[in-house]
C-alpha cells in the first residue's frame, strides 16, 4: 500500500523525492553517515553551516544533556566553503539533494558564500542560517531584526537564482512577523526552528555546564514550540515551510506537515540513531496510506481543527 | 588534527543487540555481555555508544543521548552470526544505572565500533599500561594481545577496592600487574603515578605508556613521559552526543592547532598532541 503513495514534495522550487531532510549541524557534511544508510533514501539533508574561511569553534564542555533534551555551543566550526565544494561534495553520490546553508557576520559575507555556492550544480539550494543562538556576532542578530533579516535576504536573493530558504530562530516575539519579512524579500522558503537559547548549571561546582555559558536547546523538549512556531508562520506566509525542532519518529514529522510544513528536517535525532531519517521518511509513507492520503503532500495543512468536521 | 594512530578498520554498524549477560563487579560495577549480530571486532581503545534502556523503549527520550563505552574484550563475529562482546561499566548517573539495570533477554540499541586505537605495542620495549577506574575497561585487549609481544606491565588504580574493575581478568594475562588504591583496601596505597614512577626507577628496557583514566591522571603521565622522553598513548574520555564525528561536540584542543574530535581522531591520543591546560 506505501509503494502507491507519491511520496514527492516541492520545497521552494527544489524537488524532493521524499518530506525528509536532516538539519544543519547534525549530519556533518554526508558522507559520516554512509555507513549507516543510503543517503539517497532520504528527501536531501542540509550541510553543516558553512563559513567563507574555515572556523574553528568554542572550548569544552561544548554539550551537555538536559531533560529531552541537549544544549550545544558549538559556534559554526566548519570546514569554509572551498574545502565543502572540493573534497565533500565531490564525495557524495550524485542522487543526494544536498542544501548549503550559509553562515556570516554582515550580508556582505553571507552573499560572497552563496554566490560561490551557487556556482556548484551540486547544490540544490541555500539555507541562509539567521538564528545560530551562541555566536558572539552574526547569526541571531539578523533573525531577531525584522528589517536586518529584510536586508540580509534581499542582498543574498540578489546573488543567486538557487532555490533561497531561511532558518528561523525560535527567540523571538512574533515569529509571524519574521516569515513575513522573509517572504517579501525574495525567500522560496522558511525553514524553523534554530535550537532555542537556554542554560544549565552544575551546582556542585556552581559552574555553568557550558564554556559558552548560554547554548542552544534541541530535541523533543523543543518540539512543541517549534510546532507552535511552524503553525503560526504558516497562517502568515504561502511560501513553503520546513518544520524543524525535535522530530524523532513518523508520528512527530506529520504532526508538523499537518500543522502547515511542506517538508521536515530531523536533527538531534541523527545522534542517536543515525538511520533515522530514512526510518521517518518511510513511516511517513505509511502514515499517508493508512489514513487515505494518495500523495503526502496532501498532509499539509490537513489538521482538523476545533469545530470543523 | 589527526594523530598517527591507525585509522579505525572496520565500517561502524547500528544494530539491536541481545543482553546475555550483567553481573554485578562490586559496589557500582557491572560487567555487561551482550550478543552482537555481525560485530566486526574492534582494535583495543575502541568503543561503542550504547542507548540507555532496552530498544522495546524505542520512545523514550530521557535520558536522551547515548554513552560511550569502550569494548572491554571480544572477537568479531563469524559470518552471520553474532558475537559475545564484554563491556564493564560504572554508574555513574542515570544513563549507566539503566545500562546497569538491563536483564538478560532485553535488547539494546549500539553503534559501534568507533574511534582510533592505541598503537600496537612495540616489541622488545617495556609496554607499561596505567588505568584509573572506568579507563582500566579501555587496556584489557591491549594487555591480551601485547603480552605475545613484549614485556607488559599493567597498573590499576581507584579511590577505592569498590570502584577497580576486571583485576581478575588482568591478573590471569601474562602480564606483570600492580594495583593501587587510595585509601589502601586493596593492593599499594597510593596512585598510579607512584607505581609508575617506581617502576621507571627500575632497570629494564626503554618503556613506552599507555594510559587511560581521570583526566588529571593522564595528565600525570603525559608529564612523566615527557620528562623521561617516553612515547605515551591516552584514551580520553569526553562528553560525546553522537560518537561518529557530526555533533562536534567532543572536541578537544590540540597542539596542531584548533580542536580535534575524540570520536573520531581519537579516543587515543599521543599525549604530546593533547592540549592539557584547562581541560574540563
Ligand atoms: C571513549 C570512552 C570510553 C568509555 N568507556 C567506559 C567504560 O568502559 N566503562 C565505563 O564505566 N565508563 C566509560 N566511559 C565513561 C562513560 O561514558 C560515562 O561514565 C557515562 O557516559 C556517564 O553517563 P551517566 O548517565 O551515568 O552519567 P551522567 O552524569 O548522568 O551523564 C550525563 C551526560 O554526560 C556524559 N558523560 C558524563 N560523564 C562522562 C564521561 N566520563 N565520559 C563521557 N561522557 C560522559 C554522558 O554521556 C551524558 O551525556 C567512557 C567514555 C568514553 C568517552
Ligand atoms: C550540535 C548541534 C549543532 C548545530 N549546528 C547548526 C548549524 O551549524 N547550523 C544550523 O542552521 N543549525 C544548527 N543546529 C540546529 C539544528 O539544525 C536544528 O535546527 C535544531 O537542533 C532543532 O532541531 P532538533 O531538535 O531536531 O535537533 C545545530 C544543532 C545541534 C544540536
Ligand atoms: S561525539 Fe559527536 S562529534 Fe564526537
């Protein structure tokens, strides 16, 4: 019966064979996890944040586990974007959909990486990376400013005709506000939540638990803000959402594509199980046979409010 | 960022694995025994992370990350088939006191193996290994196999007799073995590092150190063997979320330059190349 479903979704011009992306962050750059599946079986997964230099990150402790949950200050430590383009991509099979995401300190940087990027034909598009929670400058600043998110979106859809997605931080008042701004300025896409800021302190020591001192919170502690967030952004928007924050199994992503998300990313997850994304790609299939949906896009938005039948 | 350790032979795998075994080792040890379908072997300072609770609790999310845990002994599996791997554990908190808690019969999710592995060693060099408490589970293959080859000195240490692991196991190698504890309920009272120093005093081929333990201990060595001009191998043991080398979190920072990650270029170390100043 799964087989019978159209399991294809468009996100913003980039066609994905299957809802399922991993997040920033959490697969490295692929091929760490070709040992443990067919990278192909998933939708397509974002690369770790990418920087126009290589950029070393914070001190130990970098993470720690909370309940349901870790923190991590990890602060962009990356590869730069010419070793990205010339050793990982060229490592990775052809029928991968791979998504760079972008990381700077002014729009000026973050244009100079997505326009190398866009010369790739590897790259099925850019996730421009507004809400990094723990780096002393970039990153948040643009996702919590209304008309710098503007400027920065209007500058990097100036320099490339790739498909244009923005991840969202979750540390902000009106999360409605930021999608719109995203959609006027040239986005194809949004893609929310960015782990949550947060601390945790040792009291024995009475240290905090990270060298960083605030980090960023994710896994399933966060999934019910972030699926508050997706619902809200997408009673703003019409572009495309990917819904991101604490997806673990099947059940977890459709409860995000019935609240609005064209597509999903699972992130801490990959941690512990790294097949986990082809696991909920694959459950998300049969969730859509079980419950008469011919194609999964049609879960979209399919969430059965109070009232109506 | 790399060290010159081999890189790690086979392929990690994801697998359920099959409870046989979990025996209490003293007051807060266990000694797990879990049947590994397809389990390739691992190199001695290997590891594997384990998901607290059984796999039938696929859903639960708390304790969420998985823990480390070195490969105390145990061959690969024939074709097929799977094999009996050994770890011995110390609880510590919540994710061991499940790990610990697991009943013969229950599976359990792992990955694994991972990291680096000590370089083999030497022949004709006095091989001295110095563990201290959970570290000593990461030596026993290396003391196994090295007794072939060269003359194997072995010290374990702990606060107390309570919290030494495997000493039978070791003491049945044909290896010299030393123990050591703090407050003296078993073997010499004292730490490791002043056995070590005894044992340098005394006349014999050029050695070499292997260490595993507490940080400020193979710091300790690390000093000694500097002083002395001695090679000497550590296994550290960071904090780590995924253990394959894509949370970034184990990072430790090194001489090279920048940071290195404990999964992946480690867990074995020269302890030249580990930046030990400020070390959590
Ligand atoms: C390569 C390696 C091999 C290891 N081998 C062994 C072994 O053979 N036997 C053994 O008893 N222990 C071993 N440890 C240590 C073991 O992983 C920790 O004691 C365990 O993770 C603590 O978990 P907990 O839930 O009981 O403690 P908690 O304090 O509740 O742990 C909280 C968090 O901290 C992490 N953590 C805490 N202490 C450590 C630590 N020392 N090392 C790594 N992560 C830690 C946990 O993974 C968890 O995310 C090893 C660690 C590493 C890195
Ligand atoms: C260790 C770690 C590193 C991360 N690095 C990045 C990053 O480089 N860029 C980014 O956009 N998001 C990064 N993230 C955030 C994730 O992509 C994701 O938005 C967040 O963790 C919430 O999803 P989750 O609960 O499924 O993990 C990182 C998350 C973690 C846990
Ligand atoms: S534990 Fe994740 S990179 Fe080492």
């Amino acid at each position: 019966m799964t087989e019978s479903v159209d399991t294809r979704v468009d996100l913003g011009g980039i066609a994905l064979r299957n809802p399922v992306l991993t997040a920033s962050g959490t697969f490295g750059y692929g091929t760490e996890f070709a040992p443990f599946m067919d990278l192909a079986a998933l939708g397509g997964f974002v690369a770790k944040s990418l920087t126009l230099e290589p950029r070393s990150g914070n001190p130990p402790p970098r993470i720690a586990e909370t309940p349901s949950g870790m923190l991590n200050a990890i602060s962009i430590e990356n590869i730069g974007v010419e070793a990205f383009l010339n050793e990982r991509l060229p490592e990775l099979p052809g029928d991968v959909v791979v998504i760079a995401s972008c990381f700077g300190t002014d729009p000026g940087n973050y244009a100079e990486l997505a326009e190398r990027l866009s010369e790739s034909p590897r790259v099925a598009g850019i996730e421009i990376n507004a809400s990094c929670p723990h780096v002393k400058s970039g990153g948040i600043e643009f996702g919590q400013d209304p008309r710098l998110l503007g400027e920065l979106v209007e500058r990097v859809r100036g320099v490339t005709s790739k498909p244009l997605l923005v991840k969202l931080s979750p540390n902000v008042t009106r999360i409605d506000d930021m999608a719109r701004v995203c959609e006027a300025s040239g986005a194809d896409g949004i893609c929310l939540i960015n782990a949550v800021q947060a601390m945790e302190v040792d009291v024995e020591s009475r240290r905090p638990v990270l060298s960083n001192v605030l980090g960023g919170l994710s896994g399933p502690a966060i999934r019910p803000i972030a699926l508050r967030m997706v619902w809200q952004a997408a009673q703003a928007v019409s572009i495309p959402i990917c819904g991101v924050g604490g997806i673990f199994t099947p059940e977890d992503a459709v409860k995000f594509m019935l609240c609005g998300a064209t597509a999903v990313q699972v992130g801490t997850a990959n941690y512990l199980n790294p097949a986990v994304g082809r696991e909920v790609a694959e459950g998300i299939a049969a969730y859509a046979a079980r419950h008469g949906f011919p194609r999964v896009a049609d879960l979209t938005g399919a969430l059965r409010l109070p009232g109506a039948p | 960022m790399t060290n010159s350790n081999p890189p790690a032979p086979s392929r990690p795998l994801r697998v359920a694995a099959e409870v046989l075994e979990n025996a209490v080792e003293g007051p807060g040890n266990h000694r797990l025994v879990l049947a590994i379908p397809g389990w390739p072997g691992a190199e001695p300072g290997q590891f594997v992370m384990l998901s607290p609770g059984g796999s039938s609790e696929a859903e639960r999310t708390d304790p969420l990350l998985p823990r480390p845990m070195a490969v105390y002994r145990g061959h690969a599996a024939a074709r097929g088939g799977r094999a009996e791997v050994e770890f011995l554990l110390k609880v510590t908190g919540r994710g061991t006191r499940l790990l610990a808690d697991l009943a013969p019969g229950q599976s359990i999710r792992l990955v694994g193996p991972l990291g680096s592995a000590f370089a083999p060693v030497v022949p004709g060099k006095r091989a001295i290994l110095v563990g201290g408490g959970t570290g000593i589970a990461s030596l026993y293959e290396l003391a196994s196999r090295g007794a072939a080859d060269a003359e194997v000195h072995v010290i374990l240490g702990a606060r107390s007799e309570g919290d030494l692991m495997g000493v039978d196991d070791f003491e049945a190698l044909e290896v010299d073995c030393h123990i050591t504890t703090e407050d003296g309920s078993r073997g010499r009272k004292g730490r490791v590092t002043d056995a070590l120093a005894e044992l340098l005093e005394a006349p014999g081929p050029p050695a070499e150190l292997f260490a595993c333990g507490p940080t400020p201990m193979m710091h300790a060595c690390a000093k000694i063997a500097q002083e002395q001009r001695l090679e000497c191998q550590v296994s550290l043991e960071n904090n780590m979320a995924c253990g394959f080398g894509v949370c970034l979190g184990c990072a430790v920072p090194v001489h090279s330059g920048g940071y290195s990650l404990v999964c992946r270029a480690g867990p074995v170390y020269p302890a030249d190349q580990v930046v030990w100043e400020g070390l959590p």
